[in-house]
C-alpha cells in the first residue's frame, strides 16, 4: 500500500492532512521538528507514525509522496533527499532560499521525469481563477493592457508579533515577497499568462526592531505571541511592505503590492485584469465572485456555479451554486490534479499542477526585486527564466 507523509506541523501541515484525507489518500505519518512534536501533531491529527527524524522518513517503503511544509531554509535538503529517495515531492512554496537552490532542485527533478515535483501554489484552484484563466485564453477581455493587485495581511502588525519567517537565515532574505508575493506572481502568471521581462521594486520595513519571544510561535498565533512574558529585542532585515512595477513580455503592464502590516487585512490576495475589449477581477477575501467589466453594457459579477464555468474549471468546482468554496478546498483541488495525474501514469502529459519550473521561476523573481530595491533601478528578467 502507498501512502503519504508530511514533513511539518505548524499551521499549513495539518492543512495538508486534512485536504489530502478529503480525497481519501492515505496519511500515515508526519515529522515535526522534533520527535516529541511529531508525537503530539500525530496524536492529534489521528496518524499511525510519528516519525523521530527525517532519515527514518525516507526509509519507510511505504511512503510514496512526501508533502514538505518545514521552513524555508530546510526546502532543498529535503526534497532533494526525497527525490533521491525515489519519491514524489510537493514542496511548500518559496520552493528554495535563493537560485541556486531551486536551480538544483529543478535539474535533481528534469533527471527524473516520472517522480513528480510539485510546488504548493494552491491559490491557482479557485474554481472562478481556472474559469477567468480560460476566459482570458478565449480571447474575451482582448489584447491585455495592463494588471494591478496586491497580497495583503495583518497578522505581524504588532511590534510584538513574532514568527520565523522575520529571520532570513530561516526564510531568506524576503519576507513578504517570499511568502506572499510570490503567490501573487505566480497566479498572475498562470491565469493571464503574462512573463516578465522587467521590473522596479520599492520595499520597505516599518517594524525595525521586533520582540523575539523566548519560546516557538506558530504561523498566524500572533495573539499568543503578544502575551508572551519574556522576549528579546532583535533588529529586523526582512521587509514588511513592497511595491513592484513589471513589464511583462507581452508589452503588458503591472503593479503588486504586498503587506504584511495592513491592519484589518487578514489575507486578500486581489487582482484586476484590464485588456482591449473588457476586464476581469478577482479578490480573496470574496472568492466566490468574478467581476466581469465592460465599456459598452452593465458590468456583471460571476457567481461561482459548476453549471457556469468554462469546462476546464468545472472538475475543481465540486459544490453546486450558492454553496461556497475557499481556502481550504484549494487544497484538495491541487491534491486531486497531482494525484489523478500520479494515478494516470502518462508523465508525457502537460502537468496541471505548479512544478519545480514555476517554484524556480518564482525565486528568481524574488531575486530580481532584491536587487532591484537594493541598485535603485530597473531589472531585466527576460531570458533568464524557465
């Protein structure tokens, strides 16, 4: 018998397990970072092995998918030991710290082209996304013009918020970017299709000094964080806020702000698409809606109903009209395209789920607007991308 594991259990692990046992894929374990954690995390999500270090992990024949949600800094030793383990691989985005890492991870997955790699962009499957996606591909909005949106949150607002990704060593030397507006360009470059070839980042951090508790602090447990008795003053690297201008190949134009300092913002990922013959625009926080606009008649909002989606959306829209999806059924939805693609074995098949090669993609992104905030100027990225 085949089954899964789960290397993390923090906020998004657990996240994993439950969307993975929506499809009735079997979890038979998970690794914490340490033995104990993985004790409690598989007491409490009811799994049959704690596993006591990652080595034993690999080892356990049974196991043909492992699902990596560690931090950052752990991404490519670990899935580089998966793969050459003999097992498929969905990574949590960012898929490494830097180039060089996803670099190697992308070669380690060319060399083997039936173990799957898979990076955990899972806000692509929104069934209203997959429906604007084939919109666009139709030739409904016309010639795009230009996108703007952002990923904003709130839940390090506080001085006294604290989590791991503030520590570059552990998440890399962005922060906000890293963890969210690479989920923001990736997305737009699914559903619009759009590569960059230039860009012009702006970043900033208003929280210079943070309050480090003496103790670990989940992702997103900022309330418990705030309460915490001890704590140490620490200087902070990691930007809180960007903003970043791109051109894209295609002559497009775009904007996206990101923040993790936008009070009242718990996570809204937006976007607006405009071309030369209408408009499409999508946001998080409403994700069951597609506003559709127009110059020469009423615009309309698209409510999401399987019986309205264009046909490649229709399979990732499992709930009828007026009964809603979100969050966590992106999940399963991701699950069930690299799942049913494993199932099927025909690896020849373009994949419908994000690779290693968008993982790369994305950080060298990351990279490009580092250097970019940092040299004050524009950065060309055409050519160096997939």
């Amino acid at each position: 018998m085949s089954s899964v594991a789960v290397v993390g259990t923090g906020f998004i692990g657990p996240v994993h397990v439950e969307a993975l046992r929506r499809l009735d894929i079997d979890v038979k374990g998970i690794l914490g970072s340490s033995p104990e954690k993985s004790r409690q995390a598989a007491a409490r999500l009811g799994l049959r092995r704690a596993y006591a270090s990652y080595a034993e992990l690999l080892a356990d024949d049974e196991v043909t998918v492992v699902h990596i949600t560690s931090p950052n800094r752990y991404h490519l030793k670990q899935a580089s030991g998966a793969l050459e383990a003999g097992k498929h691989v969905i990574c949590e985005k960012p898929l490494a710290m830097d180039t060089r890492e996803s670099g190697e991870l992308l070669e380690l997955s060319r060399q083997r082209p039936t173990q799957l790699a898979a990076v955990n962009y899972n806000i692509r499957f929104y069934p209203l996304l997959l429906h604007a996606r084939e919109l666009i591909k139709s030739g409904a909005i016309g010639e795009i013009y230009s996108v703007q949106g952002g990923y904003v949150q709130d839940w390090l607002l506080h001085d006294s918020d604290w989590n791991w990704r503030l520590e570059p060593a552990a998440g890399g030397a962005l922060r906000a970017i890293g963890d969210i507006g690479t989920h923001w360009m990736d997305l737009l470059g699914f559903v619009a299709g759009l590569e960059v070839s230039s860009l012009l980042a702006d970043l900033e951090t208003f929280i210079k000094q943070r309050k480090k508790p003496r103790g670990s602090v989940e992702t997103f447990s900022a309330k418990s964080a705030r309460q915490a008795a001890e704590f140490d003053l620490v200087d902070v690297e990691t930007e809180d806020y960007g903003t970043v201008l791109f051109h894209y190949q295609s002559g497009a134009q775009g904007v996206m702000t990101v923040s993790q300092v936008s009070a009242g913002r718990k996570n809204r990922i937006f976007f607006e698409i405009t071309g030369s013959q209408g408009a499409v625009a999508w946001d998080g926080e409403r994700p069951n809606e597609l506003w559709l606009g127009h110059r020469d008649r009423p615009n309309e909002i698209l409510v999401k109903d399987p019986a309205l989606l264009a046909v490649a959306a229709q399979p990732y829209a499992n709930y009828p009209g007026g009964h809603q999806e979100g969050f966590p059924d992106t999940f399963k939805q991701l699950y069930r395209a690299f799942y049913d693609y494993l199932t099927a074995g025909d690896f020849d098949r373009p994949k419908p789920f994000p690779t290693f090669e968008d993982g790369h993609q994305e950080v060298l992104l990351s990279e490009k607007i580092l250097e970019s905030h940092r040299s004050r100027r524009w950065v060309t990225v055409e050519g160096e991308s997939r």
